[in-house]
C-alpha cells in the first residue's frame, strides 16, 4: 500500500494495523516512496547484567603527564589556558 505523507497522517492507526497484518506500507512524496513501515526491533537495556566491567582494559593506553593532578590557581582556571 502506498500511501501520501498529508494522507498518513490522517490514517495512522490504520496504516499500523494493515502493517500488522501483513501488508507493506510505504509512504510517498510527490509520488515517490521516502519511508516505509518496518517492524520495531526491542531495545537492548544496558543493565549491569548485559555488560561486564572488566578492569585494567585500558592500562598502558592512556598517558597521564607529570603534574596531572596538580591544583589549578584562580588565575590560571579563570584564564582557561589549562
């Protein structure tokens, strides 16, 4: 089923439910297809228990520079050059 954007609007639960059912919808502009019904896919939750923690993945990759932590001045912070 091929179907306008302006006529979409007006028909969208309809729209769904012939998608439901079955039959592709496609929605046009002018006369050609720009979108297409398709079916949702579930989303993945990123749970503590989807994803392991695995510590020390990064240690030798990243390179911290001698005076790192050193407190900052007012001056310096408020001069923005750190």
């Amino acid at each position: 089923m091929d179907v306008s954007i302006a006529e979409a609007e007006g028909r969208l639960a309809e729209l769904i439910r012939a998608f439901e059912n079955g039959e592709p919808v496609v929605i046009t502009r002018d006369g050609k297809a720009v979108a297409q019904l398709a079916p949702a896919t579930p989303a993945t939750p990123a749970t503590p228990a989807s994803r392991q923690v695995r510590f020390g993945t990064m240690r030798g990759r990243i390179d911290m520079k001698p005076g790192w932590d050193r407190p900052l001045t007012e001056d310096e912070f408020l001069a923005g050059d750190v």
